[in-house]
C-alpha cells in the first residue's frame, strides 16, 4: 500500500517487515512483526503504520535495489522529508550488509526521517539519535567514495585483462562475469547484415529498416527489446567493441577511459572491414554540414529535455539555404518511443534563448535573502535532529574519539589502514556538524549561486554562446529544462543543488509537493490545459 500525505499532513509511520527462511523457527513471523510495530506507534501516540514487506529475500550481500519494498520505502522518505518514522521489529529485518545499512541511513538523514528498532532498542527519533544518523551517514559518504575508486580500478583492470565492462553489445551472448563475450548464434547473422550494408554504402536508417524487416530488435534496460533506428545503427558503428584489435589478431578490441585493449572476445569485422566502414560512414556526411555543425554551439544541448517523454531535444541546423535556422527537435518519434506530444515537434532555439534570458531578468531576490537562506537551511539542518547543544556535546565525543585513535595507533593496536579511514570519517563528521549543510549543500555553496544569479541575467544577451552554455551548466542539472514543445513554453527547471533554496525565493515559480526540487513555472501553469504535473507524463 503506498501511503497518503493526506491522511496525516504531521507524522507518517512507515512500518518495514521482512521474511527468511529462518523466520518459522524464531517466531518471527510476518503477523508477529506487525503486531510489534503497531503497539510501539501506538505506545509512542503516532498514527496506524502503513507497511512495506519484502519477502524470503536474504539481507546478506543484497543491493538496495534488489528488495523493491525496501527501496520503495526509501523512495517515499525521500519524497517526503522531515514527515516520516521508519519502525522495525529486529535491527536484521533492515539490513546484515553494511554498506546497504550505511547508504539506507545516509537517505534517512537526507530526508531527516527518524528510524526506531524495537528489538536492540535503537531509536533515532529524538534529537540525539538524528545526530548519530547523521555521523553514520557521514560514514556512508567517505566508504561510497572509496567504493567508487576502487570500482573504478576494477574497471580498468577488467578492461586490461581483454574482458568488456557493461551490457554485452549486440550480436554477442554473455558466456559468465569473468569470461569473454562469445556470438550470439541468433543475432551474430544481424550484427554482419549490418556491416555489410554499410560497406555497400547503405545508410543507417535503411539498415535499421532491412534488420527490423529481418525480426532483428535491439534491447535496454530502460526500454526493453524494440526496433532498430538510425540512431542504435550509427551508435553500432561507432563501436570498437566490434572490431579486431590488430590485422590478423582475430580479436575484438575493449576500451575503457580512451584505452584500446585487446579483447579475449572474437572480432565481428576484421581490421580490413572496420576501417573500410569507418570510412563510408565518414564520406556519408556532406563536408559543409559538418562544418557548420561544429562551429555553432547550442546553449540548452544536453539540457533541455521534452515535458511529455523527457527525452534531451535534439539539437538541429537547416541544411539549405532557405532555412538557416537551429532547431531543438523531440526524438521521439525517431527513437520509436511512446510520446503524448507525437515525439517529433520542434522548437528554435533562438525563442528557447529568448524565453530563457526572460525568465532570467524577471527573478527579483528580496533584499534580506541571505538571512532567508540562512534561517531556512539552519532550521532544515536542526529540525527533527539535534539542537546545537548536542552538536557541540557530539563535537567533543569525536574530538576524544580521534585522540583515542591517535593513541592506540601510535602504540600499534590499530592497523594503518582501519586507522586512516577511521580519521577520515570522523573528519567528515567533525565538517558536517561545524557547518550544516542541507542536502549535502553548504550555506556558503548557496550564497555564492545567489550572487551569480543577477550578473548571468544582465549578461545573458550580450554573452557568447559559449558563455551562456556555461550559465546553464552552472544552472541546472542536464535535462533540467523542461520544455512544452506543444505550447512552446518554458515548463519547469531542475536546478543545480546549490541554487535550489534560492530560486525557491523567486516570483514566477512554485514547487510541486510531489516533485520536489523542481520548480514550475506560473506562466506555463496558468496556460497548461491539461492541469497535470510537470513530470507526470515523463
């Protein structure tokens, strides 16, 4: 059952059960856990939980992402900051991974949700507990980033050793996670149909027609199996993975961070063939086209997306003389996926560029906005968690936690290794509580986006358009515009953290309860006919 803000717009008890084989013999049962955690709601005067149930799924070695109850949960604190209790029957009922435990707690501290488990008498719904969620999900940052350097090495290293990092490509069958890709005896026939058009000069969109005729479809995991388009084709072309690593090798080739490696896989192409397809798809392109194609930039490439599918528009130039003008064009339609819009309406970009510079000059911060966002991200910090007696109390634990660490690593106890990540964290911890931050966003990171604001609204005319791709990377996430293609109408904004609590100053916009951190515009609101939210359609 998802819950309802509207049942209760103070407090929602969110109540997580799980089942494992072991459950019988401990007594544990689902009905057991309910009954637990539906008199402690009550015992604490919190409303009738609403719960969420995974069942038979091990909380050993598993990703967040593979208990969807779990990650529903997490999904819902998210959306609702500040409003939610997580309550468990037994602490192992969440999680036995650590770094599952480590990255659910960093999401409750974002969201300031409080978390109880009944059996070990773990309750981090006072303001002490909050504080010591936070420490953990300072802990959760340092250990993701370390994860992320060493996921990076082993990457490398993957790719060094011949083996291919990602999905397995088209035309080739997984053979294990440590052996190489091997053919795909139903596809491999398509995969050589495509080369072989190409080397006769066909182009991509007809090649994409002839494997589509053959009962050939290409696969993701965002869209599953569907037609072939020009697009997947040329994307085909274009990669290595396909081609023999050296003349006469047999090989494929692997790449990783703009690194040719020999591959342990079979090449598709020979040297001889790729290179021959590499240069009919070069000569495919008109030399002028290309020209112009690099000498202009597009402010919004790569972050102007359509309201209805949010797909990224693409970036289009006329290409005869009687229509000079640029273009952001919805791929829908030539993607072959569902559109409300039709998936093929375009936009120029110079009424996207005026549009914009507009919505810029038309923000108006109040005079006292640094002590708005000041007031506002204090309170956010310390609300439903410590008051800054207890961050100074915590403060010092750690200070004398860090000297016991000193001590017992200079007389030998502790290995270097434990000692320096050890440090780090309570580094990080010690950081957090000096200067709270609200969704990993400091006070001075936001008062500098502020300053900027009105200098990247005086100068959005007379800037390059170099320039003003630099204010919008600076703006907004990528996709972060969302564009009404039907009533060409700027729709909402995504912006970056830092300029978020700013921009929720502003005239001229407001924020969906349900889809916070985007903000719509009131022009487009007043004339969206279809009263629905901004994102609902995406």
């Amino acid at each position: 059952m998802q819950p309802n803000p509207s049942e209760n717009a103070t407090v929602i008890v969110l109540g997580y059960i799980r089942r494992s084989s072991e459950m019988q013999k401990d007594n544990y049962s689902i009905d057991a856990q309910k009954r637990a955690i539906r008199e402690a709601a009550t015992l604490r005067g919190l409303p009738e939980p609403i719960f969420y149930e995974d069942d038979e799924r091990s909380a050993h070695g598993e990703q967040i992402a593979n208990r969807p109850a779990f990650k529903r949960l997490l999904d819902y604190v998210q959306a609702n900051p500040g409003r939610v209790i997580v309550i468990v029957h037994t602490f192992d009922r969440w999680s036995r991974n650590v770094m599952v435990t480590l990255q659910s707690f960093r999401v409750l501290s974002q969201s300031r949700t409080s978390f109880v488990s009944l059996s070990e008498h773990i309750d981090y719904s006072t303001p002490e507990g909050m504080l010591q969620l936070t420490i953990l999900a300072a802990f959760a940052a340092y250990f993701s980033d370390m994860l992320a350097k060493h996921t990076s090495k082993g990457k490398e290293e993957r790719a060094a050793q011949g083996l291919y990092n990602g999905d397995i490509p088209f035309g080739f069958r997984s053979t294990g996670p440590k052996s190489p890709p091997a053919f795909d005896p139903e596809e491999y026939p398509g995969l050589r149909l495509l080369g072989e058009l190409r080397m006769k000069g066909v182009e991509a969109e007809k090649i994409a027609d002839k494997l589509n005729e053959a009962g050939y479809r290409t696969g993701s995991k965002r869209f599953g199996a569907r037609l072939f388009t020009g697009d997947t084709v040329t994307a085909m072309l274009r990669n290595e993975f396909y081609a023999e690593y050296e003349p006469g090798s047999g090989y494929g080739t692997v790449k990783y961070k703009d690194q040719r490696f020999r591959g342990l896989h079979p090449a598709a192409f020979t040297y001889d063939e790729w290179q021959k397809m590499r240069a009919i798809t070069k000569s495919m392109y008109r030399a002028s086209a290309r020209t112009e194609q690099v000498k202009r930039v597009y402010e919004f490439a790569g972050y102007i997306a359509c309201l209805h599918c949010a797909l990224p528009l693409r970036c289009e130039t006329g290409n005869t003389k009687d229509n000079p003008r640029a273009y952001y064009r919805d791929a829908a339609k030539a993607r072959r996926i569902p559109c409300p819009a039709g998936g093929n309406l375009m936009v120029r970009v110079d009424m996207v560029h005026t549009q914009f510079g507009d919505l810029l000059k038309s923000f108006s911060l109040p005079e006292n906005w640094r002590d708005l966002i000041r007031r506002a991200m204090m309170a956010k910090a310390f609300a439903n968690t410590a008051t800054p007696e207890t961050a100074e109390r915590e403060k010092e634990r750690l200070r004398l936690k860090k000297n016991r660490l000193l001590k017992q690593h200079r007389e030998g106890y502790i290995e270097d290794e434990e000692f320096e990540g050890e440090m780090a964290a309570i580094t990080l911890a010690l950081k957090k509580l000096d200067v709270p931050d609200v969704g990993g966003v400091t006070y001075d990171e936001v008062i500098e986006a502020g300053e900027h604001l009105p200098g990247m609204a005086a100068l959005w005319d007379v800037a390059t358009p170099e320039e003003r791709y630099e204010m919008v990377t600076i703006l907004l996430e990528p996709e972060g515009l969302y564009y009404d293609t039907e009533l060409k109408m700027i729709a909402a904004l995504k912006p970056r953290p830092a300029f978020l609590p700013i921009l929720r100053l502003l005239q001229g916009v407001f924020e969906h309860k349900e889809t916070s951190e985007l903000l719509v515009a009131i022009h487009w609101s007043k004339r969206n006919r279809r009263d629905s939210n901004p994102r609902s359609s995406a």
